[in-house]
C-alpha cells in the first residue's frame, strides 16, 4: 500500500531515529538565531541529517548498495569542492544551484515512484496527489533556480527578459497544463506521456517565472525557490510516509515563506507584483524624464579629496551594496575602515535587507573580511544615526540609498524602506558611472549638493582613497 | 481506515512542522539570513532519503535506475554541499566576537574611543 512502509525492516526503530534526526534540525535551526552559536546550530542539523541518512540505509530489504554508492560520490564529487572553493562573493548563486538540484531531485523520485508504481495503480489517490504536487514545485524550482544561477553568474543577461505583456497569460496557461496533466493521473491515467507533459510544462514555467524578474529582486526569489524546494521534499514525505521529509520540508517551507515576506517588504513589493515580473517599462521612462530634470549637477571628487573628508570625520558610516560584492571590493573596504579607526574615526556599516543579491549577502561578505559582527547595522537601527553622521560613504549601492522613495510619490519604489543616508553631513558616493540601477530610476541621491561622487570601480576607489590616507 | 489515519497523522505533522519552522526561523537577525538560507537550503536536500528508499524497491528498470542515481547525486551535492558551504560562512561569523571578548558580544573595546553613544 504505502510504497516506503513495504521494504523497512522496524518501522518503529525508524521512526525513533527520523525523530531524533529532525529534532536536531530544530536545534540546529534554533542556534543559527546569533553568530555565536550558529557553527555549532549548522552542525547539529548537520548530524541530524547524518541519523536520517542513516536509519534509511540500516531499514532496507534489497541491496542495490553500488547504485547508492555511485551517486553518493558523485554527488560528493561534485558539492564537496563547489562549496570549498566558492567565493564569497559568488554565494547567491552557489545557493540558487544547491536549491536546483534539491529540486531536481524532488521530480526525479517523483518520477521514478510513478513510473515503479504504474501510474499509480494499487495507490492511494492522496499519495499520487502528493507526488504530483512535488512532481510540479520540485520541476519549477529546479529550472527557476538554474535561471537564476546563470543569471547571478552572468551567464544570461540580469536584464529582466519577458513576453511583456503576454507574460502572465503565458504562465497561467503553463501553470493551468501542468494542474491538469496532473488531475487527469491522479484521476487514474497511467499514461507516461502524460507524466512527462507535466514535468515540461512546469519547466517552461520555472523558466518562465524567473526569467522576466530583474537581478535585484533576485533575493526574494532565491528564498522563494528555497521555500518551493522545502515544500515540494515535504510533499515527497507525504507520499512515501516519511516523517523525517515531512518535518525537514515543511521547517524549510516555512523559513522560505517567511524570509521571502521580509525581502518583499524591505522591497515595499508584494510577492506576486515581483513573480509577474520586474520593473516595467513605466519605471524606466519616468527614471529618464527625471534625469533631464537634473542633468549638469553632479558633483565629482577625487580620491585624495575623499580621503581628506574621511580623515577629519568623526563619525562614518558605510553603506555597501552589490556593486561592492562585484568589485570583490570587502577587504579594501575592511582596510580603510583599519586606517580610519586608527584615527579616532568612529566607522560603522548600515545595511540594507536587500543590499546584494541574496538576503544577508552584505554581512556575508563584511564578515569573510573581518569586519567585527557590531559594526554591522541593520537599517532601523542605522537610519537614525545618519543625522550625526559627517560623512556617508555609498560603495556600490544605489536604489536602496533614493530618497525618490521617500519623496517622489510617483517614482516606481515610492515607498520602499531605504537607508537615509541623505540625512547626514555629507555623502560619498562611489561608483563605475552615472548609469541607473537595475531598476532604471534616476537617483536624487547623486544631485544632492551634499554629495560628491567618486566615479570608478569600488575596489581600486577604495584602495585609492587608503592610499591618500596614508599621506595625510 | 488505516490510510486515512496516515494521511491525518502526516497532515498533522505538517501543519505542525510548519508552526515550528515560523516560530524558529523569525528569531534570526537579519545579518544570518544567508547562512540560514543555506543552511535550510542543506536540509531540504533531505529529499536523498526518497531516493534511497524507492532505489532499494523491487522493479526498477534500467532507466529508473539512472534517474534515482541522478535524484541521490542531486539529493547528496544539496546535503553535503549545502552545510559545508554553510559552515564555511558561518566561521567568518563567529572568529571575531570569539577573538575579543565573549562576554561582551558589543565588545566596543577601547578600539573605537570609547565614545559610542
């Protein structure tokens, strides 16, 4: 009847161990609430994991040990070095593809108990609806996330790229194909073609969902895919009577759920507003009327001037965004930070929820550098220490610094939380050129009469202005 | 009888599992959001385990047997790659607190002045 419960040799020593392994998975998850404890959070979950794995391997009737060998290595081969050798920097993506192939995984078994169990004859209908549920999300998250990888990894354009406005049309008619491939077995068809309908259409729809979404609304669909994965290895539980699945997926589900709400709000978007698609072509027209407005009063600074402003600050606060992580730029960054404090300068860093390309990505990066985990501001504590603050330096950070958000009621982010770093005695911003961010919005920021902007890469600007420091 | 008694059990469960994951996860600042997505990330590659069961089946052919060797591939490069990735990160957190001063995680040790308001 239940296709897990036919080949387990004690049902109940199994469950005693699925048990112990996903009350591991709360402790762990509980310790990754403060830096301290997080190693050792990561490590129980870890070991629960370990248990898991283990208790399905001592409860199996039939061999097939070589088969499980050789995709435990592989897989071994293949995750060991990606994550020992990852850049920092490189992380959201490095997280996009270990959430693909979890998904992959999800369809793959989904696949093969339809295909072991005949369609699913002689199986209980909730069973078969489960597996075809996870058959879809775990489809869609996997091809969603490889687009997001190439995405991330600059392989496809971060641009979105869409069917305009047949966009929505497109992914309902994908979204409606796949539900009703998957009604017609669940309702007693066997047949395969059917099966593998319902897997390509929710890949074209994995595809079709991310690729319209724009490469700074990427850390809500990272976390999103994530919560589709957990949820999808949940429903994979439910059909194979497994506890340690059930508990594991929903945990993720439930933790993708709630960080993809957080990066929405810090986003003032609503999840459904981002999954139809990036920014229109509304937002860029206005970001282009709003630059004819400004255009001639940009103020540009040097190194050894922005060195000198830095150098008789009391008070700095650092605003780091993606342009940092792309410069490789957080040792530089950590380096000037040394050479202030050396000089009495009270430097701290504010960051943005959505600063980057995946949630935390910032505070990954600073750490890897060093940066003391105290320096670090989260944007509400950070807002109101910028009217004290005599000098704001922006590396590599743009819409989430424009005070059209604040100030502009018919600006497309009108109303997203930004860091106010306009409220302090002067800003510095540094970036490559005067072009747009991701959103095409015209930054006020960069008009302000406060501001100087220090026109280059963020790695080789900061190394300068240390550099001037030191003749100072 | 006894299906529906599974299906309410596993339901329960679930819902119950969900209500955990809300009540766990919402405690973590927002500075761990990247190890904890990666760390989550690791755990639903607990999927493994549906590969390692229905491989031990009787009846898979030939091409069955090459999807779950690919499921188990995919499930052990999301487990193993996940928390190794995780761990790496989550160092880069812990090795500065540790090197100050454990009582006082805010550890503004006569570094910056003293000054901080």
């Amino acid at each position: 009847m239940i296709l897990a419960t036919s080949f387990l040799q004690d049902q109940s020593f199994l469950d005693v161990l699925y048990i112990v392994a996903f009350g591991l998975f709360i402790q762990g998850l509980r310790g990754l609430s403060g830096p301290t404890t997080a190693v050792r959070g990561n490590r129980i979950a870890a070991v629960g994991m370990g248990i898991a794995v283990l208790a399905t391997l001592l409860n199996r009737f039939e061999g097939n040990w070589g088969l499980i060998v050789l995709g435990v290595v592989l897989g071994t081969a293949v995750g060991v070095p990606a994550a020992r050798q990852v850049k920092m920097t490189a992380m959201p993506q490095m997280v996009a593809l270990f959430n693909g192939v979890g998904g992959g995984a999800v369809f793959l078994i989904s696949w093969s108990e339809f295909r072991l169990t005949h369609g699913y004859s002689n199986t209980a209908t909730y069973i078969a609806i489960f597996s075809l549920f996870a058959a879809i999300v775990g489809s869609v998250s996997f091809w969603g996330s490889n687009i997001a990888f190439g995405k991330l990894q600059e392989i496809i354009p971060g641009r979105p790229i869409s069917f305009g406005s047949a966009q929505q049309v497109v992914n309902l008619v994908l979204l409606i194909l796949a539900v009703a491939a998957g009604v017609d077995i669940a309702a007693g068809d066997h047949s395969q073609a059917i099966f593998i309908g319902l897997l390509v259409c929710s890949a074209l729809l994995g595809n079709a969902v991310v690729l319209p979404i724009g490469g700074a609304d990427m850390p809500v669909v990272i976390s999103l895919l994530n919560a589709f994965t957990g949820l999808s290895a949940a429903a994979t539980g439910i059909a194979l009577d497994n506890t340690a699945l059930i508990v594991a997926g929903m945990i993720v589900g439930a933790s993708g759920t709630i960080l993809t709400n957080l990066m929405a709000t810090a986003m003032n978007r609503s999840i459904p507003a981002i999954v139809a698609g990036g920014f229109g072509g509304g937002g860029a027209v206005e970001g282009a009327s709003g630059a004819g407005e400004h255009a001639g009063t940009v103020r540009s600074t040097s190194a050894a001037d922005a060195a000198i402003q830095l150098a008789y600050a009391s008070r700095v606060v650092i605003v780091p965004g993606y342009g940092m992580a792309v410069a490789q730029a957080q040792h530089a960054v950590r380096e000037l930070t040394k050479e202030l404090e050396a000089r009495q300068v009270e430097v701290s860093y504010a960051i943005h929820p959505v600063a980057g390309r995946m949630p935390g990505h910032m505070n990954v990066l600073l750490a890897e550098a060093d940066v003391p985990y105290d320096q670090l501001k989260e944007m509400d504590d950070a807002n109101p220490e910028f009217q004290r603050t005599d000098v704001s330096l922006v590396i590599g950070a743009n819409d989430v610094t424009n005070p059209a958000a604040k100030n502009t009621p018919s600006s497309p982010i009108y109303g997203m939380p930004i860091l106010e770093v306009a409220d302090s005695r002067s800003v510095i911003v540094i970036k490559r050129s005067m072009n747009p961010g991701f959103a095409g919005i015209e930054n006020e920021l960069y008009f302000d009469p406060k501001t100087a902007m220090l026109f280059g890469d963020a790695k080789s600007a900061v190394s300068e202005i240390t550099a001037e420091l030191a003749h100072i | 009888m006894i299906l529906a008694s599974t299906l309410t059990t596993n339901l329960a469960i679930l819902v119950l599992a969900g209500f955990i994951g809300f009540v766990v996860i919402s405690k973590v600042p927002n500075t761990l959001h990247t190890p904890l997505m990666s760390g989550t990330n690791a755990i639903h590659g607990i999927v493994l385990l549906g590969g390692l069961l229905i491989v031990g089946a009787s009846g898979n052919g030939v091409f069955n047997k090459i999807i779950l060797v690919i499921a188990i591939a995919f499930g052990t490069i999301n487990v193993v790659g996940g928390f190794l990735v995780t761990d790496r990160m989550l160092e880069m957190f812990k090795s500065k607190p540790k090197a100050q001063d454990e009582n006082q995680p805010t550890g503004g040790s006569g570094k910056e002045g003293g000054g901080t308001p």
